[in-house]
C-alpha cells in the first residue's frame, strides 16, 4: 500500500513539472544568476540519479555477489551462470548514468554551449532535481534485485536447471527502474531537454 502512494506522489510531481515546464516556457533571456542557478541544480539532480543509483546498485551487487562466492566455492563449474546472476543489480546505475548524461546533453552543459532551454526557463534547474530523484528513487530497486538475485543464485546451487527461472524472477523488479527512467526521459522531453 504504500508503495503504491509512492508511485502516485511520484507520478503527480511529475506531471506537475512536465505541464509546469511546458506552461512556463519564455522566450525571454534569464539573468546570468537564473542560468547559473539553473546550472547548478541541474548537476545536483544529476548527481542524485547517478550516486543513488550506484549505490543502491553497489548493494545490491553485494548482496548477490557474496551468494555467488559461496555457491561458486562449492560448484565451480556453474560460475558463469552464478556471474549473470550476480550482476543484474548493476544495470540500475546504468539508468542514472543515462539520465544525467542526457539532461546535460539537453543543457548543452555536456558539449559546452548552453542551450535555449537553460537560458530562457527559470524551471530547468529544480525540474532537473526532481528527475533526479524520481530515477534515484526507482532505482533503488537495486537493492531488491540484489536479494532476489541472492536467492536465484542459492537455487541455481542447488539446481542448475533453475538458471531461467531464476534471471525471470530476478528482472521482474527491474521494471520499477524502466518506469523511472522512461518518467525521466518524458520530463525532459516536456521540459525541451531532449
């Protein structure tokens, strides 16, 4: 249950921005502070998608990796099974790192000119945060998958055969990171940045 109000706070904030973003477009230039400011919250936001995400990543790695290690020192001819298993986690923090290149790409802080975008939309800057945080969020679904992936790793020990039916189980939670990173990229869309 409170998952879903997660979700439903999540989805409301970023219909909120998207329409927010799309209202409050000028065409009029922004102070050199607006842009600065713009600036600087848009890095923070893609430091939000990125750090979160690794970690919640790192750990769920953890959680996956010290499975793999036990069950490899006992079946050693199946490592590469345990392998695919063990780094499923990883692929949350490719998501975050996806979002902050393309929201600086949008900005044109990546290339170094900056876009029209970030010098006539005062809303860029606290809009990039909230992308941030919706992938950081959903992202963290890492950590899920790391336990997940635990458990199939601990089966495949036990049963080879299983290997299938474990990376099936295990990517179910990745969905929860999908629908992050999609909110993500239609915010920026929204908001001009793609």
């Amino acid at each position: 249950m409170i998952k879903k109000k997660i979700w439903i706070i999540m989805l409301l904030f970023a219909t909120i921005i998207l329409f927010a973003g799309i209202a409050s477009a000028q065409e009029e230039q922004l102070t050199r502070d607006q842009v600065n400011n713009n600036k600087t919250l848009l890095i923070l936001g893609c430091a939000i998608a990125v750090g979160i995400s690794g970690i919640s990543a790192a750990t769920g790695l953890t959680f996956s990796g010290a499975s793999a290690v036990a069950v490899a020192a006992e079946k050693p001819n199946i490592g590469s099974k345990l392998l695919v298993l063990q780094v499923l986690p990883m692929t949350q923090s490719v998501y975050g790192l996806l979002t902050a290149i393309l929201m600086l790409m949008g900005s044109g802080l990546l290339g170094g000119t900056e876009t029209a975008v970030m010098t006539t939309n005062p809303i860029i800057g606290p809009a990039a945060i909230f992308i941030g945080i919706v992938v950081a969020l959903t992202s963290t679904s890492a950590i899920n998958q790391g336990i997940l992936a635990s458990s199939s790793i601990n089966a495949v020990g036990r049963n080879p055969d299983v290997f299938t039916k474990g990376i099936i189980y295990t990517v179910t939670t990745e969905a929860m990171a999908i629908f992050g990173l999609l909110t993500a990229i239609f915010i920026m869309v929204g908001l001009q940045l793609l």
